[in-house]
C-alpha cells in the first residue's frame, strides 16, 4: 500500500511545515513502532536489509554530518554526504542530502513510524523537495525514487518482522 491510497492519511510532519512537495512510500509492519525504529537507526546494518540506503557513518546526532552509500537500481554506488535533521525515538528520523548548489533547496529524507492499535506499525518514508523546481523535479524523479522507497519499506518490513 502507498500513500496515494486515500485510506492512508499522509502524517503532518514535524520538521516539513514547508516542503508539502514529497515523494513517498508507506507500509504496514506488525511488530511495535520500537522494534522499527531500532532498524531504521541502525545505520550499521543497512548494508544487510536496506537496498538503497547501503551505509550510513558519522550522522548520529541531529546538526552531525555523515555520508550515505546509496545504490540505485542498476548496483551503481554513490556517497553522498548528509546532516542529521530530526531524530525522535521511536517516531522520526530525517536528514538533508548535501548537493553542491543547493544547499537551501537540497531534498530531505525521512522515516516517521505511526504507532496503530493491536502493536502494530505504518511506516512512511520519503524524500521531500522545497524551492521553485520542486514540482517539476517530483514529476521527473517520481518513477525512479518512488519503486526505491518501496523497496526499503518491503524490506524494512522483512528484517523488522523476522526478529520480532
């Protein structure tokens, strides 16, 4: 399920009062919000679940730098260097990617897990953009990051259900 389905309420999120231009991927997980957040910030096993988002280093405090190893879909690695923005147990993790040039119009990412009755979760994650090319950018990256996303959220899904 993705967040274009209307019965999924997209989540108002704390740190993007301003940038309402995202593209997005959510999933439900049955296990607790905890047990999904302890996979989402560690960042030293993503290279063991997390197709994408290969490694993360250094960002482990909100306003700290790091580098991200990124794979996309044709096994191409790339670093790309990121700071911490958000980071909410068990509820929020986001960071600004570092893009020489943009550096007020650099896209976010983010995890929000929503707690949901019975134990379980919904996990949303996304890349959000701002600035004056931030719709046609969506509308041109949208078919390549979208299937991204919803491939961390299937295995963000996988590793987090396996160990509960």
């Amino acid at each position: 399920m993705t967040s274009s389905d209307p019965a999924v309420p997209r989540p108002r999120l704390p740190f993007h009062t301003t940038r309402e231009t995202r593209i997005e991927a959510d999933l439900a997980i049955d296990a607790h919000a905890s047990a999904c957040w302890k996979a989402v910030v560690d960042f030293d096993a993503y290279d063991h679940w997390n197709p994408v988002f290969r490694h993360i280093d250094g960002a482990r405090a909100c306003g700290r730098t790091g580098h991200v190893k990124v794979c996309d879909r044709v096994n191409s690695l790339v670093e790309v260097k990121i700071r911490l923005l958000l980071s909410e147990p068990p509820v929020a993790l986001a960071w600004r990617w570092s893009i020489p040039g943009l550096a007020e119009h650099a896209p976010e990412q983010y995890f929000y897990i929503d707690s949901t009755p019975g134990g379980a979760s919904h996990v949303f994650l996304g890349t959000s953009f701002t600035g004056p090319f931030a719709r046609p950018v969506v509308a041109a990256l949208s078919c390549l990051v979208e299937p991204m996303l919803q491939d961390i959220c299937s295995a963000l899904k996988t590793r987090v259900e396996r160990q509960a």
